[in-house]
C-alpha cells in the first residue's frame, strides 16, 4: 500500500490546535491494515518528515517500528537556487467587494 503526499495524515487529517481536521479522512488510511495479510506493506511517500509528523504517520498507518527509513537530498548538480530581479514587472490585485 502506497500513501502519496503522506504527510496530509498528520497536517489536514487530525485535529490541532482546537481546530477541526481539514480532511479527517486522511487520519483513517491505515484502518484497511487490520483487513489485509499480516505480511502487507505499508510504504509513506511525503513531501517532508519532521519527527513529531513521522511518529505520527507510522501511529496512523499503523507501521511497525522496525521500518525501514530512506531520507535522500533534493539537492543535484543539475539544480540551481537564484534570484531573478525583474525589470518593468507591474503587479496589480483585483479586489472584490
């Protein structure tokens, strides 16, 4: 099982901060765990994982602790960070009232 963007879990699918979920249905994508072969994987693809959303990710989806962790760099010779000064460029916002 492949949970894409597994980070939601924590940020949209519990409550925080005495604020409703955002999508609670996200906090229930590790229920089918109990209904599938006990061998069955359970793989968490997100956009970051900051300690406290990883141990609750792996609480959620009900992961064992003895996963398997891979943490790789955004980070490649091909990829630059700059800063472009534009020239002329006019912004604007159109208000609604």
């Amino acid at each position: 099982v492949h949970v894409d963007e597994a980070h939601n879990i924590s940020t949209a699918g519990l409550s925080h901060h005495r604020k409703q979920a955002f999508q609670p249905a996200y906090s229930k994508l590790g229920e089918p765990h109990v209904l599938l072969c006990k061998g069955t994987s359970f793989q968490a693809l997100p956009a970051t994982f900051p300690s406290h959303i990883l141990s609750t990710v792996q609480h959620e989806l009900m992961m064992s602790w003895d996963h398997i962790s891979l943490a790789l760099s955004i980070n490649h010779a091909n990829i630059m960070y700059a800063t472009t000064l534009l020239v002329n460029f006019v912004t604007f916002a159109i208000l609604t009232v």
